[in-house]
C-alpha cells in the first residue's frame, strides 16, 4: 500500500516543522516481505530572520556585499613586467645594436622555444652571460621581451604616430616569428590586416609569404584584385618590382587570385 507524501517545509517563515508522517520499514524480497516495525519522526528547520528568502529567492546575506570579498583580478603580467623593468635577478644581458637589455634567462625560455635553445641547449650561448642579437633595433626586441613578459599588446603598436605604429607591427611580426611568439605574430599580423593599401599591400605581401601568415597574404591579394584601379596602381610601385624579382610564386599566386575574381 503506497505511503502518504511526506509534508512539505515553507523556507518563507523564520522557523517551522515538519513531521514525517507514519510508514513501514520492511526486510527481504516481495515473497518474504514482513514487518520490521513502524516510527514517526518529526523535522525541525529553524531559519534566522536574517537567512529569510526574499522575492528573488535570496536571502539578506547573500544580498550583503560585504558578505563575500570581491576576488580582485590577477597580477601576474603586471608583476613580472615591473621585474623585468627592475632587472632585479636578471642573470642574461643581450646586445641589439650595442645597447643592452637585461633578462631572465627562465621566463624568456618558457615563453619562447628559440630562447630556450639559445639559453638552455646545446647552443653557445647558453654559457655566455651576454647575447648579441643581429638584424633587430632596440626597441623592436625590448617590445618582443616586454610582450614575452606580459602577454599584453605592446604599446608602441598603437603609437598616435600611425607610420611608427605600422612600422612597429612589421618589425615585431618579423622578430615574433624569429623567437617563435605565435601570439604577438598573430596580432602583428591582426594589425597590418587593418592597414592595407596601394603603399602597403606589396610589403605586407612580402612579410606575409616570409613568414607564414596565411591570412594576411589572402587580404593582400584579395585586395589588389579587388578592382582594376587596385592592380594597376599596385603593380606602378617599386615594391612590385621586387616582388616579381624575390618572390615569383606569388606572382603566381596573384594571377589565380585575379582569374578566379574575374570568372
């Protein structure tokens, strides 16, 4: 025979109770069923004023913003570039253009797979206390080292001096890819996507095959088909010409582009 429902509690009254009303416990299977024996147990569930659900189905303390302290954000980029910038603990000193710029040795190593083997391989360097770093300005690699260390977007991409900014993004994507930074290479590479025109699209067509950004090379091309006047324009600049000179696979590339645009 089935058992009355248990009664239900009212969470919306300060205290109440409940009794569970009468039922059987019983031992065994179906065919040996037999009565254990028979119990009323009452509940008691007492809430403070303060615990009292509200229309929204929280109570007073969970409302309460000093209940709870705010987890504040985290400071890891913010305090290993304040390091860096300290040079506190610096065990690495490299040489751009013969100004140098301390590091450590760790952090550039777990953040960079070139740096790694330069520091901690088989190569020369890793006993040398000093590094000469060639074909790279200053301040190119100090952005390199600084995004290594805070995996923030380097200031000087959004320089209000837009040809620095342009000319910051060419350069980092080149040294990003040097030292193996797939993310700062993906947004150098973001921002030139931005930036594409008549004086721009050969340059950023030729980092685009030297390095490897896919994505860049499609808006170029895409860019300079786009119409007539483009490619014509385009192809009146000295940048062209080293294009058909250094890079004839993309010339290659660029007829297709222009076949299937004009299909």
């Amino acid at each position: 025979m089935p058992l009355p429902p248990i009664a239900s509690i009212d969470p919306t009254e300060p205290s109440c109770s409940v009794s569970v009303r009468q039922f059987k416990i019983t031992g065994g299977n179906k065919s040996q069923e037999r009565s254990v024996g028979l119990f009323e147990l009452e509940i008691s569930v007492v809430m403070s004023a303060g615990d009292k659900p509200n229309e929204q189905g929280t109570t007073a303390a969970a409302n309460d913003g000093n209940a709870v302290a705010a987890v504040p954000s985290t400071d890891l980029q913010k305090d290993f570039g304040e390091r860096w910038r300290s040079k506190r603990g610096t065990d690495v000193t490299f040489l751009v253009s013969g100004e140098p710029i301390a590091a450590h040795r760790c952090v550039l190593a777990a953040r960079s797979p070139v740096f790694m083997a330069e520091l901690f391989g088989d190569m020369k360097e890793t006993a040398e206390q000093s590094v000469v770093v060639e074909d790279m300005e200053p301040e190119v690699f100090r952005a390199l080292v600084q995004f290594v260390y805070t995996d923030t977007s380097p200031p000087e991409l959004n320089s209000q001096e837009e040809d620095d900014a342009k000319a910051m993004a060419q350069h980092l994507l080149a040294a990003a890819d040097r030292y193996g930074v797939d993310r700062l290479k993906l947004i150098c590479e973001e921002k030139m996507c931005g930036d594409i025109s008549v004086g721009t699209a050969v340059a950023h067509l030729v980092l685009a095959e030297q390095h490897g950004c896919p994505k860049l090379k499609a808006m170029c091309m895409e860019f300079m088909v786009a119409t007539p006047a483009n490619l014509r324009a385009v192809v009146a600049t000295e940048g062209y010409k080293h294009l058909m000179e250094s890079y004839p696979s993309v010339l290659s590339d660029l007829l297709v582009s222009v076949v299937q645009r004009h299909k």
